[in-house]
C-alpha cells in the first residue's frame, strides 16, 4: 500500500509553518509573470574546522516547497521574494541556485540572497 506523503505529511506542515513568497519564473517559465505561492524558510548555519584548527563559518538557505502546489516547479535562476507577513519580517529578494527533490512530492530550494547594487 503506498502513502501519498505530500497530502498526509506535507499538506498539514506546510498549513503550519509555510509562509507567503512571490516566484519569478526567469527560468522555469521564460516571460512568465511573477506568481504568489508558499514555502517553509530554513536558515541553517554551517561550521567547519580547517586542519589548522580553525572554524569557518558560513549558512545555507533553503526553502521548501510542496511540488503539488506549483503548475512548474521553480528551476535554477529563478527568483523568489519572501514579503513580511503576520508572524514574520520580510526577508528580501533571492536566487535560486539549485532545486533537489525528495521522491515524495516536495523539493527543497537552495537560495542566495540578492544584495541591492553599490552605488
């Protein structure tokens, strides 16, 4: 008997912790207009001892997705802004620089943070 994992698993989570975030589809769907969706923010942080013994630091942010949600999954070069919202601050515009799926419906987002031009 198999288990649709998305609508069991994923559906109630993302009701609970997914927060609002615009998608635009540079890549995924060329000339395509932005879209709202959802998707649940991690910020991860990174530590990693050199072999003299000092620690680099660094983080990850990543974004999960329900795939179920979205008519194209969003690819590699897309864009996704991630506006305030009721419980959150806004938190900017972002790069998506790689997509890995799960196999049970869901995707996870690696993003990096688009910095505004220097004068």
């Amino acid at each position: 008997m198999s288990m649709n994992i998305s609508e069991i698993v994923f559906a109630p989570n993302f009701g609970t912790w997914a927060r609002p975030i615009t998608v635009t589809p540079l890549k995924s769907m060329v000339g395509g207009v932005a879209y709202d969706a959802r998707g649940i923010w991690h910020e991860n942080i990174l530590d990693v001892m050199t072999q003299d013994g000092v620690v680099f630091s660094d983080h990850k942010l990543t974004l999960s997705i329900r795939d179920a949600e979205f008519d194209v999954t969003p690819l590699k070069g897309d864009r996704i802004d991630i506006p305030a919202d009721v419980n959150h601050p806004a938190l900017g515009s972002f790069e998506v620089t790689d997509v890995d799926h799960d196999g049970e419906g869901g995707s996870e987002l690696t993003l990096r943070k688009i910095l505004p031009a220097k004068p």
